[in-house]
C-alpha cells in the first residue's frame, strides 16, 4: 500500500467518522427533544393529579359532614321513637 492509498483511506475514515458523529448529533437533539416533551408531559400529569388529590380531599370532607348529619337524624329518630314507645304509648 502506497502513500496516496493510505491517505485516501484515512480521508475516506475521516469522512465516515465526521458523518457519523453528524449523525450522533442530531440523534442527541432528537433524544434531548423527546426528554423535554417528556418532562412537559410530567409536569402537566403532576398538576392534573394534584388538582385530582384537592377535589377528592373536598369530597371526603364533605362525605365526613354527610356522614355526621345522617348519623345525627337517625340518633334522634331513635331517641324519639323510643321516647314514643315507652313513655308515650300506654300499652296494657
């Protein structure tokens, strides 16, 4: 192999090595693109969660306050229906 050849075929792996540091690059910049969308994508799902957290936490303290009243009316139902049963009734 002569002189020429062998600068030949360093140019011609030079050119492949530029081209596919080239390409290196620009996979890099896709990839750094799609990890941007991503963490966008993550962002957003955190904010959609957190409102989700805050709306079920109103509906579990409202069903507390439901609760509370439901079990308050029927205490009283049966407060005054035994009221009515052995004080009010005069059974033989």
């Amino acid at each position: 192999m002569d002189d020429s050849e062998r600068l030949a075929r360093i140019e011609t792996l030079l050119q492949e090595g530029n081209r596919l540091r080239s390409e290196a690059i620009a996979l890099q910049k896709e990839s750094l693109a799609m990890q941007k969308s991503l963490v966008d994508e993550t962002r957003a799902n955190i904010v959609k969660a957190g409102k989700v957290n805050d709306q079920a936490l109103d509906i579990q303290r409202r069903a507390r306050v439901a609760a509370k009243v439901i079990f308050g009316i029927v205490f009283i139902l049966v407060v005054y229906l035994s009221y009515l049963l052995f004080f009010r009734l005069n059974l033989p």
